[in-house]
C-alpha cells in the first residue's frame, strides 16, 4: 500500500473529504480500494491537493505559536490525521513533542 493511499484512507475513515465535490470523494474511494497507483493522472491531479496539509503549530502556556511550517506528506500526514482528534489540531511530530512537553510540565507543576 502505498503512502498516497494510506492518507486517502485515512481522510476518508475521519471525514475530511465529506465537505467536497462528489467527484473528488468518489476517486478517493476508489484510491482507497483499488490503489492510488491505479489511479489515472487526472484523477491523482484531482487528490494531489489533499495529500499535503501544513502542520497547525502548538501555543505555548504563555500564549506564544511557534508558527510551525512543517508541510505534512505520507506517513506524516496519515499519523497526523490520526492524532488530530487527540490533539485538536493537524500536528507535525515535533509539534507533537513539543505539546506532551507542555503537559508534562504543567503536571509537574500542578504536583507540587
């Protein structure tokens, strides 16, 4: 299986193709059951644009976005997409970090 086609799976499986054209969630759906590679060019050209997604950033406890501009591809994305719920945004894996950090802190701090 493909990358291309895991993140399609997965902006499926979360719905974030609902919201647009019939056209586009139906090649989508027929990424997702016979392969992205099977794809012809037009229809990889009409996906292209949702297999990249910037990473959201984090804010810090002070109020500070890191103005993350980390673009999301493969893998990434497809982990991403997973997590998004979890975290309540599209997160990079350092962004990721860098959130736990945080919550690791503040529990610190709330236990002492």
């Amino acid at each position: 299986m493909s990358d291309e086609q895991k993140v399609v799976e997965k902006l499926i499986e979360y719905g974030s193709l609902d919201n647009e054209d019939q056209k586009v969630l139906g090649i989508a759906r027929l990424a997702a059951d016979q392969g992205y590679d099977k794809l012809s060019s037009l229809q990889q050209k009409v996906l292209k644009p949702f297999l990249s997604k910037g990473c959201d950033g984090v804010e810090n406890p002070g109020g500070h976005h890191n103005d993350c501009s980390v673009v999301l591809e493969g893998l990434p994305l497809a982990e991403a997409l997973d997590q998004q719920s979890y975290y309540g945004a599209l997160l990079c894996r350092d962004c990721v970090d860098e959130t736990e950090q945080y919550a690791r802190e503040w529990a610190k701090i709330q236990a002492e």
